[in-house]
C-alpha cells in the first residue's frame, strides 16, 4: 500500500534556527497538508496545499512557516526562525481526488525539539 | 464545523467489543461522520465514514440513528494493538478539506 513518509523522523535545533521538514506525498495524491501535535495536545491543522498554491492555513502559519512543492514528489514546510513553542510533532498529508473523501493519508511525523 | 464530544478515555479487554460515542448536537445536513485512529507517535488513521444508519468495514462499524446527534464506532472483539486515541470529526465531505481534531478518546485494550 503507498505511504506518506517523511524526513527526518527526529530534528534537534536551536532556537532561532531555520528547519525544513521534508515530505514525499503519496505519487497520484493532489492535495497536502501540514498538521502538528504538541506533546499530550490534540493535532492541529496548519496549512493545506493545492495545484502550487495554499488553499487555506491556520492561524498557527504566521510569517515564520512556509510550504514549498520543489519537484514532482516532495513537499516541504519551512519555519524560518523557531521558537521554543514550535517543539512538537509534525505530521504531512496527503489525499487524492478519488474513494472516500476527507480520507487523508498521514505520514510518521518528524518530532521537533528547539532548545 | 460541528462541535463533538467523546468520552476522554475508555478500558476494555482483549475480545470485547468497544462501543465509543460521540455527540455532535449542531451537525449540519451536508456533514459526514469521520473516524480516525492514532496510535502512540504515529500520524492519525482513516478507520470508517458515515452519513446515516450503518457502515461497515473490515476494521468497525459506525452506527448513526436517524436525528444523526450522535455516532457510535464498535470495534469487534479489540486486542492490545487497538490501544490508541480515536477521533470522531464531523464536517462537509469535500477533497481537499482540513481535518479539524478534537481531543478524541483514549481507548486502553488490557489483557
């Protein structure tokens, strides 16, 4: 069965210091996402992504976050300046256009930690 | 969205069916019922979708009354490997919607 996966499984950083987590959308799947899980927290949305553009974000997705569709295959979420708050899980997303809807297909998460 | 309440945590033990409810007062006509299952540092799961009476899968039901206020996912006979969080999201079925999660429920399977 195809997968979301997603690198790295486990990011340290420094506060103040620019990550990118890496994702690899299932091939024929047209619509992605970013969501997060802070430590014992619910999963909060962030942003959805459609045809190279966002389709909506959350409030979450200020100024310091941005999402890129580089190539064909992978989908990144930046965060240009992090914060201690920006510690958590972060989970991609992806869903295609045919079977049940609002079927969204989640990745392992990448666990960030800034210290 | 449509606002959901599940219970915070429930216990079972292994062969037993687990019958979790949710309440969703304010669903609206063009709403489904969506369940998801996550487990301990894993992304979330599609489980089940539903819109009136019931569904099926090789997974669980889902049971919907008639008013449909409230649903309820039966997982037959769990094991310890169904010990997750389960999330029960209502919203418009559309390609392309954000998922909106809840704190859903945890499910603990003893043996």
């Amino acid at each position: 069965e195809p997968e979301v996966t997603q690198t790295p499984s486990h990011q340290v950083t420094q506060m103040g210091q620019e990550v990118i987590l890496r994702c690899v959308p299932i091939s024929n799947h047209l619509y992605f996402y970013w969501y997060r899980q802070i430590l014992g927290q619910k999963v909060e949305f962030l942003v959805s992504f459609y045809n190279n553009e966002i389709s909506e974000k959350s409030e979450i997705f200020d100024d310091q976050f941005s999402v890129e569709r580089p190539d064909g295959s992978n989908f990144t979420l930046k965060i240009r300046s992090t914060k201690l708050e920006d510690s958590a899980m972060y989970f991609c997303a992806s869903s295609g256009t045919s079977g049940v809807k609002e079927t969204q297909y989640f990745g392992p998460g990448t666990r960030l930690l800034v210290l | 969205l449509a606002k959901t309440t599940q219970p915070i945590s429930m216990d079972s033990y292994e062969g037993q069916e687990v019958n979790i409810t949710c309440s969703h007062n304010n669903i609206a006509t063009n709403d489904y019922i969506t369940w998801y299952q996550q487990f301990p540092s894993q992304g979330p799961r599609f489980i089940i979708q539903g819109y009136k009476t019931k569904v099926t899968n090789e997974v669980a039901s889902l049971f919907i009354p008639a008013d449909r206020k409230s649903s309820t996912l039966s997982l037959p006979r769990v094991s310890l490997s169904d010990t997750a969080v389960y999330y029960c999201l209502v919203g418009e079925r559309e390609y392309g919607n954000k998922l909106v999660f809840g704190a859903g429920t945890i499910l603990r399977v003893k043996s």
